[in-house]
C-alpha cells in the first residue's frame, strides 16, 4: 500500500465509525446543514416538520453517508438506518415536502436512486422517479433550463439557475435509464448544455447562478448569492462545475461537457492555495486571511478523480488524479476532528459566507463528499451513486430491465 493509500483508507476507516456512531446517536432524526464546534444536533423544525424532520437540500447527505460505510462494513444496522431514511424520503416526495427545488437530485440519488441500484427496493425506485418528475416540473420553457429555487410563480426566482443544479440532472438521466423514456434525459441534456454555454466566462471562472428571460428564453446574466461578488468566482460552485459537467459527460458521452469540466478544473487549480484547500471564494489567494472551504475541496476530489479517469492515462489525466489524492490527504491530514470530540467527519467548511452561516463549521454534504473521495480513491470499481443506474450506459440507450443493479462491495456483501 501506499504512503497516501495509507493515510486515506486510515481516514475512511475512521470515517466509518463515526457514521455508524452517529446512526445509532441520531437514530431517526436527521443532522443539522452545519456542525457547530464538530458537533452536529438534530436540524431544527421547518417546513411544517418536527425538529429531526426530513427537510431542506442537506439530508440525503446523511443517508448517503450510511450507504457508503454500509458499503464498506456490510453492517446490517447501517443498512436498517440507511432503509428508515429512505422511507422518509418516499414520504417527503409524496407528501411534496419542501419539494420546490432543483435540489431533488442531492436528495433522491443517494437515498431512492442509491436503494434501488444497491439493493432493489422497489418503492425506492418509485419514489425516485416520482422525484425526477418534479424536477422535470421545474423546466421553464423556451430556454429548456431548470430553475433553482422557489415557487415557479415566484418573481424573484422565475429565469434563475444554479451552477449546483449540474449534480441535480444525474437524477434525470438515471429515470430515464430505468424508465426507458427519454424525455427526462433530453431535458437534462438542454439544461447542462445552457449552463455550458454561459454560467462558464471566458477566463474559466464560473458565475453562481445566472438568469434568463422567461418570455423569450434570452440569457440575462450572472450574480451570485454565496460568494464574494457577482465577478467572483465563488469557490464551491467552481468546484459543482468540475464534478457536474464531468457526470453529465459520462453519463450522455457528450464530449463538450468534458471540455466544460476541464475548463473548470484547470481555473480551480490555478487559483488553488499551496496546501491544496481552497479559500471560500477562489478570488482570495495564499497569504489572506479568509476561511477555507473544505466542503469545495473534497467535491472538487470527487470530481477532479472522475474526470482523471474520463480524461485518460495521460499526462493531463495523471494531473488531476493527484491533484485529487493530494486534496483528500491534506484534508484527511489537516481538516478532521481529534477523535471522541466531535460527530463531524470534516472541519472548516464554509456554508453561507455573505450570510455568516457555517462559517468555518463542518457541514453535511462537506462530510459526504470527503467520504465518497476516500471511498474512489481506496476502492477501484467502486461506482459513485451518481452514476449508478442500467449498466451505468448514457440514457441515450435506455432499457427497463427493471433488475437493480449490483457493484462490487469493498469489504462487504450486501
Ligand atoms: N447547494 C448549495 C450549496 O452548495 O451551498
């Protein structure tokens, strides 16, 4: 083994405890977006739901987090926690719970889509296509784009998307996969082929949302809502680009958005700090004194590995391959707790800087993401649950063949 496959499987083992300790902790109820200290508590109500309830973009992280030690350890009891939030998640999407979002992706791939694939649960299936369908709702004609956030009546949002959304559309690719009807990939198709021709500038830098008219589908412009400014490049949505366009591509084999992720890839890592964490927002550089944000770091490892491995053996694909083991060393090295004093997996994310939300706190999908890279880079044949689906095949061949698919199991049998 070596020196950083040490460190990293050293990492995920430790990982996996506290997942497991957390599931048992938590039990039904579901953690807060934030750590405060290390510490996750149980989100609080909103929504109409009790405190624990299943609302919000966060929570699919926490069921995510449970497949992948379940994955690892083939524990039954992670399994059982990883199934009771998946029944929560048919209930959110049939009751329609804080369902008006672009963010039915993060929360239905790894929890339904994840069920389904790992271990054929049929309602699960259900549930997730149910949920791929209100995301479809969410396109607006005649730009064919997803909007982000809200109401679709609501003015204040109507023409706005998200450079986020990018992890939104494997969602729409997988129910066309299982269902064998196209019309959900098409509509993923139009929205990250908008988003490739303008919420990336020319020099590689990536707006955080950007709006178009509604009434003639004209693309407007960008601004942001989380990063420094609207000419900045906030750091995370840089990094939803690298690992966005590169699923998009292999999960449609459009060449153009492998281009889109390596223009963002190669912005990020021009601007990346010589300890390999970026700052909140990449228009800071080495030597200031603003937060990092770790959560922006292990995304971009995910995402700079999946596009090493679609870029090739070569040199550029070798590049990002160990810009992404260097990221999730250093983040398992400098960035995670003293074990037995905190619940949270990865230190020093930033949520919402213009906001003063989760400054320097850990934060849920900050800790799913450092596991899943953990997960890549210790596991080869591991096939992250964004591209699970029929054969992991573009949608562009669908088949219903309605079978699961099963992966391999790094220690474990499912
Ligand atoms: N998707 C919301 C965020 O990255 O903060």
């Amino acid at each position: 083994m070596t020196g950083s496959r040490a460190v990293l499987s050293a990492a995920l083992d430790r990982a996996a405890a506290t997942i497991g300790a957390n599931a048992a902790a938590f039990g039904p109820l579901f953690p807060d977006d934030c750590a405060i200290d290390g510490v996750y508590r149980p989100r609080p109500p909103g929504a109409g739901q009790p405190t624990g309830g299943n609302h919000g973009w966060t929570t699919g992280f926490r069921t995510g987090l449970l497949w992948l030690a379940f994955q690892r350890a083939a524990q039954p009891d992670l399994r059982r926690a990883a199934q009771r939030d998946v029944a929560s998640f048919s209930r959110r999407i049939d009751q329609r719970i804080d369902t008006d979002t672009h963010d039915l992706g993060f929360l239905y791939s790894l929890s339904c889509v994840t069920a389904w694939q790992l271990t054929g649960d049929a309602a699960a299936r259900r549930a997730g296509l149910r949920a791929a369908d209100a995301l479809l709702e969410r396109v607006i004609e005649p730009a064919g784009v997803i909007q982000a956030w809200g109401d679709l009546s609501d003015p204040g949002q109507r023409g706005r998307t998200i450079i986020d959304s990018l992890m939104n559309t494997p969602l729409l690719w997988w129910a066309s996969a299982v269902s064998g009807r196209p019309h959900y990939a098409a509509a993923a198709w139009r929205h990250v082929a908008q988003l490739r021709d303008h919420i990336i500038r020319p020099d590689n830098t990536t707006f955080h949302t950007f709006w178009w008219r509604t009434d003639d589908g004209r693309p407007l412009g960008g601004t942001t809502q989380q990063g420094f400014s609207d000419a900045s490049c906030w750091a995370r949505g840089q990094a939803w680009g690298i690992y966005g366009f590169t699923l998009n591509h292999v999960l449609s084999g459009d060449p153009s958005f492998l281009r889109a992720a390596r223009r963002c890839a190669d912005h990020y890592l021009d601007r990346l700090p010589a300890d390999g964490v970026p700052y909140w927002d990449l228009v800071f550089a080495d030597g200031c004194d603003q937060p990092r944000d770790t959560s922006a770091a292990a995304i971009a490892a995910c995402g700079l590995a999946e596009l090493a491995a679609r870029v090739g053996p070569g040199d550029e694909g070798r590049r990002y391959r160990r810009a992404a083991e260097a990221t999730a060393v250093a983040l398992a090295r400098h960035h995670t707790p003293v074990p037995g004093r905190a619940n949270a997996l990865l230190l020093h994310g930033v949520y919402d800087w213009p906001k003063g939300v989760g400054v320097d706190q850990a934060n849920l999908w900050g800790d799913y993401f450092y596991s899943e890279a953990l997960t890549r880079l210790t596991a080869p044949g591991w096939t992250p649950y964004w591209l699970l689906g029929p054969g992991a095949t573009p949608a562009a061949s669908p088949a219903d063949t309605g079978r699961p698919v099963r992966q391999p199991v790094p220690g474990g049998d499912l």
